[in-house]
C-alpha cells in the first residue's frame, strides 16, 4: 500500500512530468545566478539606504521604499528567469519560487 506522500507525488509527475535531475554544472550555474543577483540586491538596498537617510519628507521616504522595492522585485524576476532556462521551464511570468 502506498503512502499519501507517494500518491501525491505521482499525481504532481501526471500532472507536470517528471522533475528534471540537474547536473553538477547545472546546479553550479544556479548557485552563481543566486551569487550574482543576491549581490546585486544587496547593493540596490545599500544605495537605497542612503538615499532614504537623505530624504527630507515621510511621503519622500516612502516613495524611495517603493521604488526600492519594484526594483527589488525586478532583479527577482531576473533571477528567476535566468534559473528558468536552466531548468527548461521558461516561462513569460517569474514564478514564486
């Protein structure tokens, strides 16, 4: 008799296909896509903390909060997108993943 676990997981592969197994290089490029955008972020949000330091208003404050964030968001995207190919599932929206 099979486990719920088992069960699901062969639901989850009729439904989706079997998951791709990556190789070595394929997992290496993902943790530098990882690097190069964590980096990246990280500097955006420094960039940002001092420009939030300078700002003279509540309203200005919060507008450079969400223009940090929307950016923030894009570099995910990217990321994401990025990883994607690797995977083979390229997609037109960025996944949560």
């Amino acid at each position: 008799m099979k486990s719920a676990y088992e069960l699901a997981l062969e639901k989850l592969n009729k439904m989706s296909g079997e998951l791709k197994k990556l190789t070595p290089e394929e997992k290496e490029k993902i943790a530098e896509i990882n690097k190069k955008y964590d980096a990246k972020i990280a500097e955006l949000k420094i960039a940002y903390e001092g420009k939030m330091a300078r700002a003279s208003t509540y309203e200005e404050l919060e507008a450079l909060k969400v223009e940090m964030a929307q950016e923030i968001q894009k570099l995910e995207e990217e990321k994401q997108r990025e990883k994607d190919k690797i995977w083979g599932t390229e997609s037109n929206q960025a996944s949560p993943h």
